[in-house]
C-alpha cells in the first residue's frame, strides 16, 4: 500500500474523543462547584484535576494525528490518554471516601438508568468544526442531568462511570491499534516498502541481474563495513529471505 498523509480530523469521529470532551466539561463543573477554599486552599487538586481531565481528548487526537507518520506514536499517546483518565478516576474515588459518597451498587436502579444511557453517532457535514462542537455539545446535554447534577452523589458516581467507560473505550482503541500494526506495519514499515519498489524499477531499468538463487531483480547496494568497505555489488530484492549475490 502507497504511504500518503490525509486529513488529520479523523479522531472528531471518535466515540471516545468525543466523551473525554463530556468529562472535561463535568469535571470543570464538578471543581468550580465543590473544590473551595476550606477543602482545596491551594487549588492545586483543582488544577491537577482539571489538568487530567484536559489530557485526555488533547492525547487521543494527537495520537491519532500522528496514525500515518507513527502507529506506535498513536498507540503510547492512546495509552496516556487512558492514563490520566485512570489518575483523574482516583482523585474522584478519594473526594468520594474523604466524604463519604457511596459507590452505586451495579444492580441499582441509578447504575442501571445510566448504564443505558448511551452516546449518538455523529453526523457531520463540510462544516466539519462545527458539526463536532454542536455533536459534543448535543451529547453533553444527555449526560448535564447526570454529571453536573446539584446531587452530589448523582454527580460523582456518573462522572466515574463515565470515567470508566472512556477508559474500556481506549483500551479497546489500543488493542485495535496493535492489531493493525501486527497487520500492515507502520510508516517507517511502509517507507522502506516504497524505497524497495523504487530500487527494483531503477535496477530493471539499469539492466540488473536476476537472483542466481530466487530469479528476483537484484539491487545494487553497496558494503559499509570492513576492508571492501564503499564497494558494490549486486544483492537480491528478496533480502533477507534470500540472500543471493552477485559482483557488479
């Protein structure tokens, strides 16, 4: 497959982009109504909150800006985003122990109505930056009721439920993400495919030899190491499964 560098603005169609966005925006709400000065006199659980909160949808789409230069630059940035997310869960469950806010039970009726609650496929337009913000914001709103709730147990068992469920979602990206690279490589992978072919071409085109042991076209290459070193000689296309060579 040809290398080519496209559009960049994959990731807006990201069902888990799209839901960091929806924590980042609760969590914000979350800290400016219940973080103060008695419990946060240096706001620095604020920051860091806010902080982890914010790394998460700006790693996934670096990370998947980066998909055709370096798939394992998107894999490690993926997983940094699911990081943070799994950072910004413990200070939830610590705010949650220091007062005292129980966990749903899975069978519960709260759990159960918002586990049903569920993300919309976008469905964007030309206009495709404004048809992401409205489609976050239009998400945004199913989930208001829940995570910027004046309940504040209502508001921080969504949040890490939300939390959680981004967190699956990247997990799952990354395992795709492997998956994929296992399959057809990556750019570094796709490049020295191109160069290969290039060689092959200019060495048909300049007459080369076939492989004395496989028939392939044979580039010619030249030894870097040693006392032949800055000689040449023809090698096969086919190397390092064949290994066949010839003098030039």
């Amino acid at each position: 497959m040809p290398v080519e560098i496209k559009s960049i603005k994959g990731y807006y169609y990201l069902d888990a982009w799209v839901m960091s966005h929806i924590i980042h925006q609760a969590t914000i709400s979350f800290c400016q109504r219940y973080l103060n000065k008695d419990n946060d006199p240096g706001g620095r659980l604020y920051d860091q909150m806010v902080m982890a909160a914010r790394s998460a949808p700006a790693n996934i789409a670096e990370g998947s800006s980066r998909r055709q230069t370096s798939r394992e630059t998107e894999m490690r940035l993926t997983d940094v985003a699911r990081a943070t997310l799994s950072e910004l869960l413990s200070d939830f469950m610590a705010f949650s122990l220091t007062y005292n806010i129980e966990p749903w039970a899975m069978d519960s009726e709260n759990y159960l109505a918002f586990r049903n609650l569920q993300l919309e496929r976008p469905n964007y337009g030309t206009d495709i930056e404004r048809d992401a913000w409205l489609h976050i914001q239009a998400q945004r709103r199913r989930f208001s009721p829940w995570v910027e709730s004046d309940n504040i147990m209502v508001c921080v068992n969504s949040i890490k439920q939300l939390i959680n469920r981004n967190i699956t979602m990247l997990q799952k990206m990354i395992s795709r993400q492997l998956d994929e690279f296992k399959e057809s490589g990556g750019f570094t992978e796709g490049l020295s495919k191109e160069r290969l072919t290039a060689q092959m071409l200019q060495s048909v085109e300049q007459g080369a030899p076939l492989c004395p042991i496989c028939g392939k076209p044979m580039i010619r290459r030249t030894i870097k190491r040693g006392s032949k070193a800055g000689q040449q000689f023809w090698g096969c296309s086919g190397y390092p499964e064949c290994q066949g060579t010839r003098d030039t």
